[in-house]
C-alpha cells in the first residue's frame, strides 16, 4: 500500500509527484489530492518483458477528488472520471499503451476527498484469461480444460450450494462445497462450521447465468484482486473422461489425480 496526502502541498497546487511502485500488485492511496501524481509501475522483471504486461486497476469502492488517465508521450486518455461510481468495475490496458496520470479536481473541502485503486500487472495470456471480450460464457474445449488445470491458481471439485446475483455489479457469486481441494494460491476455500466441511466463493460474470444444480464439477480459475474469478468449470465426469483419454495417448500437460 502506498498512502500519500496532499496537505502537504497546500501551497503548491499545480505540483506534480512521480511515485514508483515495485511490486506487481498493490494499491494507491491518495488521501486530500492536489495538483497531480504521476504513477511509474516497474515490476522487477526484465524491461524485455514489459510488453508481455498487462495494467489493471479497479477503482475504491468510495474513491473521490481526482481523474485517472492513461498518459502516453504528454497525450491523456481518461480511463477512470471522477465520481464514477462503477461497483467493481476493473480496468485494463497494456502495459506498453502508457502511463497512469491522475489529476486532482477543483474541490471545496479536499480533506473530504481520498482518491484510491487496487493494481495488479499479470502476463497477457493471463489477462485475457480473466476479461475475455467475445463469448465470456464459453464452455471451454478438452484441451483448454487440461491446460487449465495446470495453470490456474485454483483447482477444487465440488458442488453448487448457491448463486447470488448482484445485478448492479453485473456479477454472480458462486457459493461452493468443496469435495477435493487439489490447489488454490490464496486460502479462498477455507474449513468452516463444526461439520469440517470446505467452502469458498467464485465470481462470475452475471450474463453467464450460472444456477444451482446437482452433481459435481470441476472448478479452476485466477485470483483477481483478491476475489477467485470462474475459469474452465466442466462437469466433473466430463473432466474424468477428458483427462483419461488424454492419459492414455500420453498428452496430458500434467498429472492431478482425477478421482
């Protein structure tokens, strides 16, 4: 978390800060804003590598008192206007396209006003991975399944409890029993009650239509700003069927015991 204020440049309005950040996730927090604040993201990878990047941003819930441009070589485009009261929305550009520029508003009473966002820089792939474009609801191919199950930050197969559609957010959250925990990156999936049952959330996207219903799946998927967000999800006999027929020809990407 990198927190700064502008009380400390009440006399100079029309100053302009340059902040670097390091690490490939965290967040910016600008508390009271003047004049602007340019952020310099540079992950310690290769510059080489840099193209390969993709800069996503998503907003504080109550974030106020400035603009968030993309800033390319002086030219602005503005990503994020002020008071822009999106519910999670994320946005997203390469990180290759510029810059972030934010610049304060006129304010009356600025110590009101905090201007903040969560970041996260990921590989390409992995990007268009969490905000595909065309058919988001897509059922994924044998192959894309396989390779998911590989890749993913989480791996579990278990069963639907519940969906709860937040139509404002344009989402749907997926309740979910875990019956097999094969991997997850962070603990989304966690113990709870005295029955010692495993239980965890995934998001996804509301168009979807995701309802609940009987037997198992396989769920993979990415950590996106902390939340699990829905990959490949095929029937679980489907997975079964998939990863031995690529077993036995020897194709599979890698080993994850299917029972």
């Amino acid at each position: 978390l990198s927190s700064l204020s502008g009380l400390t440049h009440e006399s100079h309005k029309k100053d302009v800060e340059q902040v670097y950040l390091r690490c490939s996730e965290g967040s910016i927090e600008w508390m009271y804003p003047t004049g602007a604040l340019i952020v310099n993201l540079r992950p310690n990878t290769s510059p080489a590598s840099y193209k390969h990047l993709t800069v996503c941003i998503k907003p504080f819930k109550d974030s106020a008192g400035a603009n968030i441009y993309l800033e390319k070589t002086g030219e602005l485009k503005l990503l994020v206007r002020d008071g822009d009261r999106s519910p999670s929305k994320v946005y997203c550009f390469g990180y290759d396209q510029g810059g972030l520029f934010i610049e304060a508003t006129p304010q009356q009473d600025i110590s009101r006003k905090i201007t903040g966002f969560q970041y996260e820089l990921m590989n390409k792939g992995i990007a268009a991975d969490l905000h595909t474009v065309s058919a988001p609801c897509r059922p994924c191919s044998d192959t894309e399944v396989l390779l998911a199950v590989c890749t993913s930050d989480f791996v579990i197969r278990g069963s639907i409890q519940d969906v709860t559609n937040k139509a404002e957010e344009q989402e749907s959250i997926i309740h979910v029993g875990v019956n097999k925990l094969y991997r997850q990156k962070s603990k989304v999936f966690q113990l709870t009650g005295e029955s010692g049952n495993w239980r965890g959330q995934i998001k996804t996207l509301l168009e979807c239509g995701v309802k609940p219903g009987d037997g198992d799946f396989l769920f993979t998927g990415r950590m996106h700003f902390g939340e699990a967000r829905l990959g490949c999800a095929p029937r679980f006999k489907d997975f079964q069927r998939m990863y031995k027929e690529a077993k036995d020809k020897g194709l599979n990407p890698c080993e994850i015991g299917p029972d």
